[in-house]
C-alpha cells in the first residue's frame, strides 16, 4: 500500500494558514456599530424639523422639554419654521397598589399614557399614530407633602419614559421611510 505523508516547513505552514485566513474574511467589511449612515442622519435631520404642541400640563411639559432634547434642539422650533407637527394628549392616574392590614397605602404607582400623532405641517396629514405608558410606582408615607413629592417624582420619571418611547417611535419611522415623509 501507498502512504501518503505532506510535511510541510514551519514557515510554508504559516502562509497556508494566513492565505487561509485572509480567504475567509475577505468577504467581511468592517464598519462601527454605531457609525452614521445615510438612513440614520436623514432620520435625525428630519426630527429637528418637528414642532412639539405646547403642553397643556406640567407632565406634558416634562415629556415635551425630553423630545427636544431627544430630537437634537437646541431650543423649540418654531411653528411655522417646522416641517412636522407632533400633538401629545397624556393622561396620568394614580393607584394604591400595596394596602397594609389596617388599610393604610403603603406603596402607590403613577400610570402615564399618552397619544401622539406626528402630521406633516403643510397640509395637516397624519404620519405617524402611536400610543405609550409608562408605570412609575413610589413608597407612600406619613407626611403629606413626602407623599406629593414621591408622586411628583414618580411621574416625572414615567413621562422620561413615556418620551424615549416616542423618540423611538418616531425616528424608527423616520428610518423606516428613509425620507419618503417630507416628500409625500
């Protein structure tokens, strides 16, 4: 019978190994995971353009001061400069969650809700419809005033949340119709 042996020198056994290697990740490019893309700055340019409604409360407030800085303003824009519209209608409603033995609220939690519509500015067409909540709970106490602090603590950080979710919402339409919304 045939034996059959390859050696092969060290040095030979190297390039084998790099051609080997360089074939197989010649197909791979590289890019950062979050570099720029041409979809995503078009996504960021147009949330610049978006005027938020001016609140109809403190809450709203919150949210609205969160999207701009959300959307890259460095102050409000004005109505008639903006390409976009978004209307916020936000609804918060508190509830005992935890009771003790003798009926005393222990801990409570605040639920924010809000609906927004994102209409183009010109001819007042819906974009974009969402709906989000956000459920921020806090200890309840003896003191008056510590409960109305926590409960205005605990909304303030339901609205935060209620806001990233509509950045979200929205730039991921923005990205989604890579510029189709100004152009419709």
């Amino acid at each position: 019978m045939w034996s059959f042996s390859l050696v092969l020198s060290k040095k030979t056994m190297k390039v084998v190994v790099l051609l080997g290697a360089f074939a197989a990740l010649s197909g791979c490019t590289f890019s950062p995971v979050y570099a720029p893309t041409a979809q995503l700055q078009t996504a960021q340019d147009q949330t610049r353009q978006i005027f938020v409604e001016r609140p109809a409360n403190r809450s709203e407030q919150v949210i609205r001061n969160e999207l701009l800085f959300a959307f890259g303003q460095n102050q409000a824009i004005e109505p008639n400069a903006a390409i976009y519209v978004l209307d916020l209608n936000t609804r918060f409603t508190t509830q005992n969650d935890l009771v003790s033995r003798t009926g005393v609220s222990i801990a409570s939690s605040t639920l924010g809700t809000t609906v927004f519509e994102l209409k183009r500015r010109d001819d007042g067409e819906t974009l974009y419809k969402g709906q989000t909540s956000s459920r921020a709970t806090y200890d309840v106490f003896e003191q008056e005033f510590a409960n109305i602090r926590a409960e205005r603590d605990a909304e303030n950080r339901a609205a935060r949340e209620i806001a990233a979710n509509i950045n979200a919402q929205i730039s991921g339409y923005f990205a989604a119709n890579a510029g189709a919304a100004a152009t419709d």
